[in-house]
C-alpha cells in the first residue's frame, strides 16, 4: 500500500525523492510515473513537465543516488582499499532500495557532478601504477560486478531479510534430485546464502586479479 503525503512544491528533486520512496514500496516494474503522482498529490501531466518518460526519471534516480553516495577520496588512499570502499559501499546503497541494482543496470547518468568522484578514481589508480585504460576498466569492472551482483542478490532477498520463497535450498535440492547433478544440488547454499561474505570474496578476486596490470 501506497503511503501518500500531503501535496508538496513539485520540482525536480521532490519528484525524484518520492520516486525513491514508491520504488521501495512496489519495486521497478510497478513503479509508474501515475503513482509517483498520486504520492505527491498531483495528476500525472505536472510529472511530464520535469520529465518525459518513466525512464528519463529513473535515470534521475539513479544519478541522484550515485551523487549523493560519491565521498571525497583521501590522497594516501591505497588503491586496492579504495576499491574495496567504492565496491562496498554502493553495494549497501543499491540495497537500500527494491530493485535499486536493477534502476541502475543501463541508466544514463543526468548529474554531471558524478564524473569528479570518477575523475578522483582515475587519478588514484594512474597514481598506483594502472594506465588510464587499466584504470578506467578497474572502476568499470568494480562499478559493474555490483550492479549484477545485486541484482541477483536482490532476486534472492527483495528486501532485507525477506527471502523470496523460489530461492528456498531445500526446495531447490528436491527439484534437483532426478537430474543425477550432486554437486550442482549441494552448491546451493553456496550460491544462495551469505551473500555479504561472497560479495567480498569476489571483489577481493577482482583485485587480485588487475593488481596485475600495474606497471
């Protein structure tokens, strides 16, 4: 059910806040720009004036988010530390909301501001060694293994702590059972539980892995 609040000054940035907020209540695909408007306390045509489709918002979202998360980088920042930080921490933003990795998967960022955290990223990682092309595919590859990450994550776990029932182990090792696949049935708590710890384990991978670009 649908929290509305009283009608509010419409402008940008309150349109894209209660975005947010009916995201979280019915996820991305129910999310309609009709809802956006009834929280807000207005018809659906004042919506069209700020943007001109469902996904010119969500690409608002999703750059609203990204700024609001882009912290200034400490120079004596390691590399592989900031790497851990930057992956980390918009994993928990993106779970801060129903589907939050899905609205981001393909958005095109409106806020320019976002690209002076990107530029502070590169300079790091060419101050440790990386080539700029190194080192734009380190953020990239970070920035993407995330999204996916969580959008798989968020399948799983719509919401914090609800499990969507499909996902059930036990269920999913007696569907399994004719199939004669005993290591692919037994993988299932490794590939559907504690997914904080796997999420590290497979930045911490990354890491290693391009650590060995460096020149």
């Amino acid at each position: 059910m649908l929290l509305r609040c009283q009608p509010v000054a419409l402008d940008r940035s309150a349109i894209v806040r209660t975005g947010l907020r009916v995201l979280d209540q019915v996820g991305l695909e129910a999310l309609t720009l009709r809802k956006i408007a009834s929280e807000l306390g207005v018809q659906p045509p004042a919506l069209y004036w700020h943007f001109k489709s469902k996904q010119d918002l969500i690409d608002e979202m999703a750059s609203t988010l990204l700024a609001d998360h882009a912290q200034p980088i400490p120079e004596d920042t390691a590399w592989e530390q900031f790497a851990l930080t930057f992956g980390e921490g918009m994993r928990q933003m993106l779970l801060r909301y129903r589907d939050g990795a899905k609205m981001f998967a393909g958005t095109h960022l409106t806020d320019t501001s976002v690209y002076r955290h990107q530029d502070a990223a590169l300079r790091l990682l060419t101050g440790a060694g990386f080539s700029l092309e190194d080192a734009g595919q380190v953020f990239w590859t970070v920035y993407t293994y995330t999204i996916g990450y969580v959008i798989e994550e968020q399948a799983v776990y719509p919401r914090p702590g609800e499990r969507d029932e499909r996902y059930d182990i036990d269920h999913r090792t007696e569907r399994m059972a004719h199939e004669n696949v005993p290591l692919a049935a037994a993988a299932g708590p490794a590939l559907f539980t504690d997914f904080d710890r796997r999420y590290t384990r497979g930045l911490q991978a990354i890491i290693t892995g391009v650590a060995t670009w460096r020149t």
